[in-house]
C-alpha cells in the first residue's frame, strides 16, 4: 500500500480499527443467535452490543496483548472484555478464529469491490463521454505500429468501453463468490456452533454461507477474485499504453492534460510527458503481480494451514488499494485528455495515401485481377508511395496493368474516407446500445 | 504440450489439421453470406465449399509456402486456391488475417473448454461418490498440520466437490467470454465487408459477434479464460496436496491405488508413492505458469501488434492439454482412492483425547468459568496428554479446579465422537442438495 | 511493506528521511566535482554541504511543493533551495532526475543488501550449530513423504545451509551488479556534464560507475537483484515446509520453540501449531511475486519511461523488508527448534525395518540374483511388512528363494544403521571445510 | 516447444534419444569405478559399455516397459539388460533413480547454457559491429517517448551491447551453479555406493560433485538457472521494442529488413510490420514465465517429492528452446536492419530546437538568472515552438527577459549537436573497451 497511490476510502477499509470493528459486529450478530438459541444469556448479547458497540478499540492495546499471546484474535477478545465486562465470556461461544476473520476479509472485500464498481463507473463514463464526442473523429488505425485502414478516435474509445464493462462483469462475479461468511467452528462441522448462527450472521453482514468450510472459506475464492483485479489491470496497461503512443512526440494526437505550474523534466524544460499513463503502467504490473500468490495460496494443507494470512495482509490492501488508485487516475486520464483531431489527419495522410491500399486490392480483384496479381499490382505502387516517391493514387494511375482493371475515375473513388467510416454507427450502436 | 501428459481428444483441438478445417469453414461461411449480398458470385460459393470441403490440406505444402510468404494466413489461401481453382479469388474478400486466427482461436477455446466440462464433471462424479461412501467415516480434521477435531472423510471431499463446481462455473462464464467471432476487417471498421458477414459466421460456428475488434479480439477476454483455467489449477493442488498428506508413512489414511506390476523406486522396492498426486502437483504449476503471459498479452499496441501470436501458440495447447490430462488423472486417482477408515480413528484417538479440548472449553465456561480461567486449565491438563503423560479426560478428572466446574460424569459425556459429527447432514444437504 | 513484519534497520533504509538525505549526499559530491572542474564556484559546493548538511528536508513541505510541480526531485531541490539560499542555482547543474533517483535506488538496494548478507549469516550460523549438534541422530529420510532409508538430522540442515550459502552468493552478484552510479544527464550522453562527475560520486556513494546509462541505469540489473530475493525466498519456503512437516501430529520429530504464555489456537488450548514455519510459507510468496514486475520493468521504452518507479516503489521496499523480515525469523525457528531425537528413531523403525531394503537388495544382486528377481523377492516380502504383517527380516527368512541366496546371519548382518551413516563425515566436510 | 520457435541443435539436447544416452553413459562411467572399487567385476564394466555403448535405444519399446512398470528409469534399465544380458545386474547398483536422473539434466541445461552462449556471442557481436558502424549518427534520445536530447543510434546499442553481456555473464554463472553431479544413492548418503563413483562420474560428465544431495540436486540452482533466463529475454523484449518504435509509421528510423516476395499483409500490400519484433516480445514472455514454476519446484518435500519433474519436462525444453532461438532471431534482426539517419535527423529537428533547451537553461543559469526563472523563461519560449508556432532559437532571442542574460550569438552557440556528442567515445571506451 504504497501512500502515494493510496485514496482515502479504499485505504479505511483495510485500517486496524475498521477490521476490529467489523470483527466485533460479527461476534455481536452472532451472540444474538446464541442468544436467540439459548446458549448465552440473551442479556449477555445485548451487554456485547452496548459496551462493545461503544467501545473504542485500543490497537496499540491489542498490540501489546498479542505480543504475549502471539495470536490475534485472542488479543482482540481480551481487549473487547476489558469493554465488555464479565459477559464477555459469552463471546465467540463455539467459534474459532478463522470464522472472525475469513468472515471479515470477505467484508472487506467485498466493500473493496463495491467502491472498484463505482470506480470502473466512472471510468466508463469517461469512456462512453469522450467516445461519443469523437465517434466521427477520423484517425489512422494502426496494426503492428504501422499505418493500416482509417477508423475513428471514437471507435477506439468504444472499444476500450467494451473490455472495462467485461472487466465489471468478471468484478462482479468474483464479488459475488467471495461475498461468503462462515461460522463454522474449528474444523467446519459446526461441533460447537449451530449452522443457524453462521446464517444469521451472513444476512446481517451482506453476506451468503459458505457451504462447506473446511474451518477457513476456501480459497479458491479468493484467487478468482484476485486474478478478475489481475485482467483488469491489464485492461488499464492497454489504454494507458495507447495514450502513451499517441503522445509520443512524432505522433502526439493526444495527449494527457497539463496543469498550469506542473513541470516535466528537471532538466529539459520543454516535455510534457505521459507521466500518469505511464504511472499506470507501472500500477498495473503491481496489481497484477498479486495474482500468483493468491493462486498460490489455495493449496493450504488439511483443514487450513496459516500461509495464507501473510500473503493477504499483503495483497488483499495492495491489490485493491492500487487499483482503486488506478482507476481513478485513468478516469482523470480519460476525462481530461486533450485530442488533436487535425493532427489525427495529417499523421493519416502522411503515407500518401497507402492507407487505401486495401480497397484498390479488392476493387482490382472484382474487376478480374486474380488475388496474387492484384497484390502484386497494389505492393509495386505501394512501396514508392512508401518511400515519398509519389501519391499512391497517382502511382497506380499511371500502372498501365492496373488500367487495364480500373480507370482513373474508378481509381479516384476508391479514396474515400466514408466508406470507412460507414459501420461506426452499427459499432457504436452494439457497443452502448443506442 | 508434454507428450506424456496429452490426451489425443484435447491434442486433436490443437492440430494443423483441425486448424486449416476451422479457418476452411470461416472463410467458407463467410463466403456463402458475401454471395448472397452480391458480393461474390453464388457459384463461386458453391465451389468453396465443394471442392475446399473436399480437400485434404497438405501441412508441409503450405509451410512451404509460408516459408516464402513469411506469412501463414497467405499460404494458407495459396494453398486452398490450390484446390479451389480460379473462384479462389472470391475468398477471404474484405477480410484480414486476423478475422480467420481469432475466431479460430475463440473455437479451438470453446472446444478444449467443453472438453474440461466433461473432465470436471467427471472429477465432480468421482467426488461425490466418494464423499457418499465415507459420508460418516470420522478422521480428525487438522489444522496447522495438527490434530483439532473430528470432522469425516466425506465432509472433506464434500468441500473439494464444491470447489469444483465453483471452478466449472468459472470455466462456464470464461467459455461464454472467448466464444464471439471477429469477421470485421482490417481495423475492425467494417470498411471491406458488412457486418452481417460476422453475424453469418457466427452463428455458423456456434459464437456471438465480438461488439467492437480491434482486427482482433481483445485479448483482456483470453486473459480471463487462462486465468480460470489457472485457478481449478491450484483446486487441484490443493486436493493433491491432500491426499499426498494422507499417504505419508505416518499418517496413511488413504494412498493412491498401486497397480500390479507397479514399481516405485528403482532402489527401494518397499515403496508405494503418491507420484501420481505429486505429478498433479507438477501439472498445476505447469497450467497457471500461463496465466501471466496471458495476461501480458492484453496491452497490445494501438489495433494491434502480432506478439501475442507466439505466446498463445505455446499457451493456448499446454494450458487446456495439461489441465485435460491433469483433471483425468485426478477424476482417476479419486475414483480408486484406496481409503483406511480404521486408520483414521487410530490416529485420531492417538493424542489421547486432546481432540475434546474445544468442548471441554466451552462447557466450563457454561459452568462459569471465565474464557481466560478455562483456558487455562484446559491448557494445562493437555499438555501432558500431548506429551503421552496419561489421556486428557484422566488428567481432567484429577485436577481440582476443573472438578469445581464438571462432574467427572460430566466431563465423560463431553468425549463423545456423535457430537462432533451431528451436521454433516446439513453440510451434505447445502453441497449436495439432498 | 507490512508493518508486522518489518524490522526497523531495513525500513529505514525506505525512509523519506532517508532517501532526501541520498539525495542530497549525491548531489553536493557533484557539486564539489563541479566546483573542482570550475563550472560552479567552490564556495557554492561549500555552502551547499554546510546548510544542505544541517538541513533537516520537511518532508510535508516537499510534498506540498510536489502536489503543485508534479515533480519529485524538483520539488526536493525547491526545498533545498530553502536552506542553501542563492547557492542552490548551482546545484544539480547538469543532471536530470534520473541520476538522483536511480543512484539513490543504487544506494538502497546496495544497503539493503548488506542488511540482508547480516540476516543469511545469521542464518547461516545457526544451521551450522545445529548440524553440527544434530549430526549424528539418525532419522528417517523421505522421499514422496514415504519411508525411505536412514539418513541424519545434522546431514538434513547440512543441506539447507549448502543451499543458503549459494543464495548468499547469488545475493552478492546481485549487488555487484547494482552497486552502480549513473550521472549521465538528460539521455546519457555527459552532455552537460561531465564523466568524471559521475567518477566521483559513484566513489564517494559505494559504487561503481554505470558504463552506458540512457538516462536511467538497465533495469535488468534490478531484475536480476529480486530474482535473487526470489530465490532465497523459496529456499526459506522449502525449509519452512520441512520443519511444518517435522511437527505433524503423526511425525513430531521437531517443533517450533512455543513460548510461555502463548496460545496455539483460541478454541482448542491443546493446540501446538508451526505457525511461524506457515507464516514463512506465506513471507517466502510474497518476496517472489516482486520478480514478475521486475522482470516486465527492463523493457523500458527508448531512453526510459518512468513505468518502472511506481513498480519499485512497491517492490523495492516490500521485497527487501520481507525477505530480511523472514531470514529473522527463520534464523530464530532454526536456533531454537526443538528437536526430538527419540521420536526419529520411533517412526524409523515404525515400517518395520522395510528401509534396509535397498541394501537387501543389493546383497541378492550381488549374491547372484538378478535385479528382476531380486526386485520381486525384496517387495513380496515388503509388502506384507508394509501392511504391519511381521518384520521384514522375519519374512525374509522365512522365504526360501531368499535363502538360496542369503543365510539368515547375511540378512541380519544387512540391518544395521551404521552401514547408513558411515559417509557423514564426508558430507560435512564437503559442506563446512572440517 | 512449439516447432516454429524451435532449432535443431537445441531441440537435440532434449530428444528422447539424446537423454538415454546421457542416462547410459552416466551408468556406464559408475560402472567404471564400481568397478575400480571391485563391487562388480570390471569384466562387467567393459561389456556394459561395449554392448550398451553400441546399443542404439529403441523409444519405443522404453514406452511399452514403463506403460508397466510405471517408472522410466526402470525401463529404461530393463531395455538397457536386453542389451547387455546378464552383466545388466551391475548397473545402477546402489544407485537411484534420481541419480541418473539429476544427473542427466545437468548435463542438459549446462548444454544448452552452451549453446546459449553461443547465441549470445552471435547478438553481441552483431550488436558492436552495428554500434560502430553508427558510433557517430545523431538522433534524437527520448524519454517518455518525447523527444528529449540528441544522442547518437550507436550509444544506444552499445546500452544493449552492455546488456546482454551481464545476461551472458548472468548465464555463465547460472551455467557454474547447475554444472553438478549427484551419484549420492536413495537419500543422499552414500550408504550404498562410495562418494568416489560420484566424483569419478562428475569428471566424466563435465560437472562438479553436488556437495550435499537429498536423493536429488537441490532445485535453487535450477531456479537460479531459469531466472537467468528470464532475464535475458526480458532485455530481449527491451531492444525487440526499441525497433518497434524505431519501424512505427511516425518515426521510421530503422526497420526490420523485409524479404523479397514476403507479404506484409493479406489485406493490406502496403504494410511493412515489424513482425519479427513482436514475435520476440512474445517469445520473450513465454521464457520469462517459466521463473515462477521453477521457484515454486524449490520447496519440494523432505528428501525429494515428484512433483518438480513433470515442471521441469515443460520448461527444460520450452525456455532453453524459445530462448535460443529467440537470441538467433534477434542476431538476425539486429545484423540486416535497415537504418536511417537521414530520418533520424528529420525526427529530431522536427521539435524546432527544443532538444536544445536544457542547455539553454543551463547557460541561463550560469549568466546569472536564479534556477526557477530559468526554468520559466526557457518554459514560455519552449511551449509556443513545440506548438509549431517559430523556432526555438527564434523565440529565445526575442524575448528580452531572456535578451538581459544571453545576447543572440551566445544563444546560437548553444545550438550545436557536437556538443552532444562529445563524450560518445567515453562511452565506447566504457563499454567496448577501445
């Protein structure tokens, strides 16, 4: 959880005393179903929620506790009697700790997510904005890095809207698969504790039961969830890197805003450089990373070993936190992008019209060429209007073989930037629907 | 793709042979809509069909050409023009080479993941069978690598079943991400052919239309399917793992069957090893190594750029072959499982009773103890257990603090296996549904 | 960077504190290079040392200027500024962020690698005491967790100490190879400034000179430095996973020190779990998810991108303060293990003397069997001893294919322990000199 | 080990064939000192190596014997015995499986690190011999992919020339650590075979003895060797995306040499793709991500588990395979690319000076102005020339804030390439030694 790409919200759901909190309500929700069940005092349950409920948890107490107890949970429980008083006992009747916190690290997950669905929104919105502002905004695509057919700048963004809304979907089946509680005692046989208890705690945390667990949910769980961050990170690398291309100083057809005041070299004063999408790069490496120990994780021995715990103190804020950061920043990204749509035009026409080369191949393929010939036929005009020897219009004009399939006029209505631009509306409509 | 841990169901997905008859019927499909928008002739539609229909592709022919062309999209169509005579020209109209791999791709994905349908389904059969048979043969369940409480040998294979459907459920959502169709062209802009192309082909062979490509499918969609193929990876980890545990000399509560003839090592002829659940070990290691490359893949330059080529050609075979032989072999090692119930008590019952200590807890606190005072003398009556110093229910009834609370009567009725295993019904009936 | 496991010498080495003052050092060595060279006046590099020496940087307030330049080493050298007065336009004259940056990381890495050589030694050192110790107390070694043959407990940590000590190695090459300096300027050309600038502060600072930088120092040196961490991490997994396995209810040959006053699980009090083995498991993950992003931070683009730096500000500190963290702690589990010397030699001769049966297998190769059939008269007579049906010797005896090879004295004459250990010493003094 | 990624030579080191050799001659040298030793009669050694050294193995029939008896190496002695008839019961005495086993793939990966190096020579001899043929040609260094300072096309591949020299050293290394040979018998301790067959055999064979041995060859220094790789290729992956920037359509400053009759494009005749370079990103993936797997194969179980194997049989073969010839491929890049310095000076001179402007700051500085407001008036001269609107030098000189530092002609001669250049020798010097 590195500070500087740490936002405030995400952030308090991983802090000590959300945790504590959230491990106290699941012992209050669950003395009241023992309660209910007649294994504690209902009084007992209700003096949980009373002193318990207004207690301000010590961390730097449940340190020292744990110090000597080397062990948590206890620490914690010690601590919450010292609030709690002699009912305390009552406490975590029948429970053990990995029902405190598995249950835990599923709420704050799924809290997680739910602020990454507001994030990936705006993201969206962004997205769906800027793609409409630019759907008919015409630009050179480009394969291999190289100049290929005409599209628009809107198409592009459209695409980018597409894979962050299947990045939302994987994000909400994997909130949904780790939104699980369990309350099943030490090994998972619900010994000591009814299975009605976990199902009472479950509605009341926003949570389902875990059908089996094995004294920790499995975590299998958890790997789903974190390799759905994984691709979605990924998904940010794309768009950061695109921004990054257009950028570069031989293209520059957008480019990143920046602010007044705001410098981008130490030393050479005249950059502006794609500093944020970069950055995102970077982001996205590091969410991504926490992919493999979370795969890692879900091969625990017998009932559950502790190996995971470690790996997710490290993981569960970083990954979330990150890419809540991530998101973020791309959005402001995205919001603020400054596009240069004359440029976009130029850049295109620079190769002398080869970006047409296409349709000439097919248009001399209807008109009888065979497809070696024709390939042939538009890769020798092509090649010097490569070189800036002469427009490929031109050169293919005066191709006495190329004549003899098309004439001029044929030629000359085969440059045509409509014809690309023909399907954007069937894209945009498959894309956002209307 | 490891000679020895392919299956010829799965290999055959990934052949040349396979691959040419896919891109065959893409651009045979695609031909047939093209013909009925006027596109093409009828006729040379017809002809595709008939006589590349009727073709036998020659590998080495068209690496040969390929070998020229630097290109296998071409060589492929100079060989089919081989077989298709002059109306050869009629195919591939107004599409890009990438419309025919990535569809390709999305088909041969959808097939090796109907496969590992059939492979977990299999797995889940075998585990539900097992789990049935030793519903209630009580083994202790360990935490820690340490003996805890009882649970049985159903409720834990009960707990993997359910991690496999959870993995085939992800598979599912994965299949439903890759199977779309990409017929748009050279940047995805429809520009040389109607969208109802896609459409056509689509249907044809059993996808959806990408909504918006690139040239390419986007890549964050291969991601999520390898990611989840790397996630029933480590399920199967962890269920390896366990029956590896279960084998130790020491512990040997169940072993994987040990065919006649069978040697286990060259020096020792003793030995019975659990190789084939340390291979699965090895296997899962093998299939989520694909998971970062892939995810790699997803940030392809502006339209696209050709480096995920390579990597899915690795990718792509080794994942869904390995997991195909690796879900077999497990669905095997389940199915003839040799199981040891008598074993399982024994080691149960050789920490002399120390399994009860959670009991024991909680009904001295129900008598009035504080958490901390049962603790306490719980603690200090089973240590000498542990040591072998005399059984735990033996040192409870001889410590006067504990006969303050309990009867020994009392304390006799806590030692009871019942008690452990009284939910394994509700456990049952939530995984099982029944 | 997890505050639970973080030791204060190495974080502080990640400090802001620390890193401004690097900083700082870096660029008044330059100045006083610059001075002698005479492009900035010897009274400045003076002033710049007196005032910039005394400075306490506020790390606030240089986060308060970043937020309006966007820049960290300019907001740094604004902040100096405040103290060095007028004299601060003669500093960093010449350079580029970069050289302060990726020579400061030089200088981080270097020292945290000295830290973590201190962290091996110790290690080092209490796996040699307790090879030593342990040296001759026979065990049984095993390989798929199966009964093998005899081996000691001394050879067993021997191993583990050959295999740190090739980490130490690496960790050293590792260093070597970061230890470098790059003040190079804007695109590593010594444009504006000049060689031996870079000469004299790579002295001064520790290191090495960085031959061809491109602004930044190759990131496949910092590569190569976390894949070294890498591997140590997965040496600590693997002797983690040893000693988890050593205090198996069923094995209980060793155990991890537990200290008085700690609680082992807070339901079940009987509970002596390795959790500081498991914590290790997870540590040892952690610390090798930093190589990935490593390894994708070398293909920076061109002369560089800044993607690398968000990534290192992740794994740089985290890599580095886990794994010094972990080598604590293991150092710790390894000195204070607690070993049971008796209990190796009850589950040795638990299979009932089946792990001589190497050696009887020799003896009927040798007395003229052939390996087939002496590999067939060795397991019908292990077998039964395996399912706990007489002693092997007894069986062997009593079957009369044997006795046309070997007499009842020759057999007995094969099991005898010392046979197995007579080449200790040899392994010792391969492994410790002596 | 895809087929079109693979050559033969390499491919040769991990035939089937190539293997039972190395396992043969691994036993036969044994047999040699076993002999010495007069455990077996040296009649035996010598028809060991005449009728088995003559033996050509037959695949096949090793398959059809371990489809029975479920182990290779017994299969492979058994096959071995129908060779050598009844002197067949000397070999592997005392011996174990892994010994050949390990043993043999040493001798594999130091083979291939072999012919690695020889690869490796090939790009670094390429990679000098294209430095100095363009020590001197100016272009624009960039970073953040923005034009930022001149450097020359030499230097940056003398930075590559650097790089790849600590990969060679890196794999040198690498290549010292697996150079061991294990002959240690079932768990390492020579109870039945004399540490002398080991040493003997390891001379034999090229390697050193493995000081301490746990059946197997400890796996941190198969690790060691895969991340070594892993390194390489990802500064495999840093110069493949050096050129796919250098080809982009924008800048054209060199690209990858196109064959005679190659097609760029089915669809598109014009394009010239930088297609070997994306394919060496890819492939620089699919090597990078066999490091996590082999770090994961560290951990194994007490004296050996199983599970490393079927790991290793992947990724021996797929990364030494993928990585020579990527290495090969990109000699062949780097050998035939096309260079353009007449673009690289177009590109440079495009940004109207810019590239000038920390010198200009520099100078501002040293005539008086503090940082700060250098900084600001190189800023808003530098912003209007990067927007097309005058000159750079223009700009400065009609500013008279900046007129009040620097007359016209200082100004001028801060314009001047040679200025940049100065220090290429120093840099050549550094790197090539001359």
């Amino acid at each position: 959880m590195i500070p500087r790409y740490t936002r405030p919200e995400m952030a308090a759901i991983w802090s000590d005393a959300a945790k504590y909190r959230i491990w106290f309500e699941i012992e209050a929700h669950a003395a009241d179903r023992l309660a209910e069940l007649g294994v504690i005092p209902a009084s007992a349950a209700k003096t949980i929620w009373e002193k318990g409920g207004a207690a301000e948890f010590d961390v730097g107490r449940i340190d020292e506790i744990e110090r000597e107890v080397k062990h948590d949970v206890i620490a914690f429980l010690t601590h919450l009697a010292e609030f709690v008083g002699e009912d305390a006992r009552f406490v975590h009747q029948g429970m053990t700790s990995s029902d405190v916190l598995d249950t835990c690290l599923s709420v704050q997950l799924t809290r997680a997510a739910d602020l990454l669905f507001a994030d990936m929104d705006r993201v969206l919105s962004a997205l769906k904005k800027r793609a409409l502002e630019h759907k008919n905004d015409v630009c050179v695509g480009r394969s291999h890095g190289i100049h290929a057919e005409p599209t628009t700048f809107g198409v592009k963004l459209a695409g980018f809207y597409a894979e962050f809304e299947r990045g939302r979907q994987r994000l909400e089946a994997a909130r949904e698969e780790i939104a699980v509680c369990a309350i099943s005692g030490a090994v998972g046989t619900f010994a000591n504790i009814d299975p009605s208890v976990e199902e009472h705690v479950a509605v009341k945390m926003g949570l389902k039961v875990e059908p089996v667990s094995t004294q920790v949910i499995a975590r299998d769980r958890h790997a789903a969830y974190f390799t759905a961050l994984a691709v979605i990170a990924s998904s940010i690398e794309r768009l950061a890197t695109e921004i990054r291309h257009l950028q570069r100083t031989e293209v520059l057809e957008a480019e990143e805003f920046f602010s007044k005041g705001q410098k981008g070299s130490s030393a050479m004063p005249h950059k502006r450089n794609p500093v944020l999408t970069e950055n995102l790069t970077g982001l996205a490496r590091l969410v991504r990373m926490c992919a493999t120990p979370a795969l890692e994780n879900v091969a625990l021995w017998h009932e559950r070993d502790i190996s995971h715990s470690s790996v997710e103190r490290g993981i569960g804020p970083d990954a979330t936190v990150h890419l809540d950061f991530a998101l973020n920043r791309l959005a402001g990204v995205v919001e603020n992008l400054v596009v240069y749509p004359e440029r976009m035009l130029d850049n295109m026409n620079s190769l002398n019209g080869l970006i047409f080369s296409q349709r000439v191949l097919l248009a001399l393929t209807q008109a009888g060429a065979s497809r070696e010939e024709a390939y042939s036929l538009v890769q020798r005009n092509a090649m010097p209007a490569w070189r800036g020897e002469g427009l490929f219009l031109d050169n293919l004009k005066a191709d006495k073989d190329v004549a003899a399939h098309l004439s001029g006029a044929e030629l000359e209505s085969l440059f045509d930037l409509s014809y690309h631009t023909k399907n954007v509306d069937v894209i945009f409509k498959r894309v956002f629907g209307n």
